[in-house]
C-alpha cells in the first residue's frame, strides 16, 4: 500500500481547474513569441477585442489535455529505460540553477564552476534514489552566459549515464542542445523514440508567455524533446496571496502550455516515436 497526502478536496480541485479554463477563454494570454502566436491563429485561437491578447476556448484546452499523453519514459544515455513518468509515480531530482555553492572545502559561498559542476553529476550519478539528474547550478564564473545552457548539459552527458532535467536560456538554445544529446543516439529518430532528457518551459507570469519561452517550446516538441512547464508562480507579487487563488493562475499557464504544445504537435494524433523515419 502506498501513502498519498491529499491537500485539496476532488470538488476544490474541478473548481480551480474551471476557473482556469474561463480566464483562458475570456482573459487569454500574452503570447510574445511572434511564430507561436502565428501557429495558434492559424490554428484558430481567436484574439480578445484589443487584439493583444490570444484566447484559448474551453473546448481547445480540453482537447489538448484528452490529446496529451498520460505518461512516457525517460532512457539512459545509453539508451535503456530508465524512468516511467506519469500517473502518481515520484521521482525525486537535485533542484535547478542555483546562482552560487556552498564550498565543502572552505565553508564559502561563491559563484559555481565547472569543477563543481561535475563533482556533482557524479556524485548524482551514484545516487540511487535520484532518478535523473538536472542542470543544478549556474557555471557563470567560468562559462559564457550565452552558452552555459548548451555546456552544462554537456557536462551531465559526459560524466553520467543518468537522464536530466535541463533546459535552454536564451531564444534560439535549443537546438544545439538537441544536437548534443543526438550524438548518443543513431540519429533524431532514435533521440525521438528514446529520450534523455526533459526541458523546462518557463511561464513568465500575468498570464503571459516570452519570446524565449514560446520559441524554445515550438523548438522542443517540434524536436521530440518532452517539456515540463513551470510557471512563475510568486505569491503575492505575481499571483494571488492566497494558496487558491495561486494554484489557479498556475493551472492557466500550465494548460496554456499544454495546449500550445498539443497545437504543434498533437500527441496522439502523430506516430508514438515522433515522424517516421524516411525509407530507403
């Protein structure tokens, strides 16, 4: 028997999540990103009346959901399953981009490095219960800003075997790191068919979606690459000041999410490993 710790009630929860789907449909979003807000004209997503704003109609969001798959799983480097994601099934994980470390050595804290960097995947790397790794640190005392996000991936891909949570930080990232974790697959059809890795896509908060965020979401699943979306969901300066009111400005920019990814690239109405590979 396993233990579940239930914090809102089954009504609450269809509450928030019809809340959610008004303010999608009556309010909308922000979309910055100018091809994503393209895609999802074309799709017909209609615009509120200062044209500013995309709506996103219940029937819309609710299709993407039912599209969307319910689990998938992660593969190793080497290409063997590694993690199932999906249902209530947890998976626990280092946390993400930490701005400095706290020196083991010397009891200081400072900016990370590289050497840091891959102390710690290895040290990941030998931990049972961590499932998969993620890009847990900044490197900006010693790496470029600009490709920090392509070169601490990199580092997890060299020095572990462990899938990891990552993700690009500027508009157009993504695609050299598809191609990094290509290298560990025949080609973009096996990446597709057995991925390494989930990327984090960034919500910017007040229902609003950033050019980086929209490109690096069309680049993802355009890609194969399975995305988390994390919103910004900052009590009481972002969002509402109550755990209710919160939780649904979260639920709208995950579902906007969901349903941009869906338009893209609808799940289950395409192969289960992505586009067919071409015959020879």
């Amino acid at each position: 028997m396993r233990p579940t710790l239930n914090i809102l009630s089954d009504d609450l929860i269809a509450r928030i999540l019809d809340e959610a789907k008004r303010i999608l449909a009556e309010t909308g979003m922000e979309i910055r990103g100018p091809a994503m807000r393209q895609r999802l004209l074309d799709h017909g997503l209609p615009l509120d009346a200062s044209g500013q704003r995309v709506l996103f109609p219940r029937a819309v969001v609710e299709q993407a959901i039912a599209d969307a798959p319910t689990s998938f799983l992660l593969y190793d480097r080497d290409g063997n399953p590694h993690a199932d994601i999906g249902g209530d099934r947890v998976h626990f994980v280092p946390g993400s981009s930490g701005l400095k470390v706290l020196d083991h050595r010397t009891g200081e804290t400072r900016l990370a490095n590289s050497t840091d960097f891959v102390e710690y995947v290895r040290l990941g790397d030998g931990l049972k219960n961590i499932p998969y790794l993620a890009t847990a640190f900044s490197t900006n005392a010693d790496i470029e800003a600009q490709v920090s996000d392509a070169w601490r991936l990199y580092m997890c891909l060299t020095n572990s075997r462990k899938p990891v949570v990552s993700g690009a930080f500027t508009e157009h990232g993504v695609p050299r790191m598809v191609a990094l974790m290509e290298l560990f697959r025949h080609d973009r059809f096996d990446l597709i068919a057995r991925p390494m890795s989930i990327f984090t896509i960034t919500a910017t908060g007040n229902f609003r979606y950033s050019e980086d965020s929209c490109q690096n979401l069309i680049d993802c699943v355009e890609a194969g690459v399975p995305v988390e979306i994390v919103p910004v969901t900052l009590m009481g300066l972002i969002a509402p000041v109550t755990i209710v009111g919160a939780t649904v400005f979260h639920t709208v920019d995950v579902l906007a999410g969901i349903t941009m990814a869906q338009v893209i690239r609808p799940a289950r109405r395409c192969s289960s490993v992505g586009p067919r590979r071409p015959s020879t």
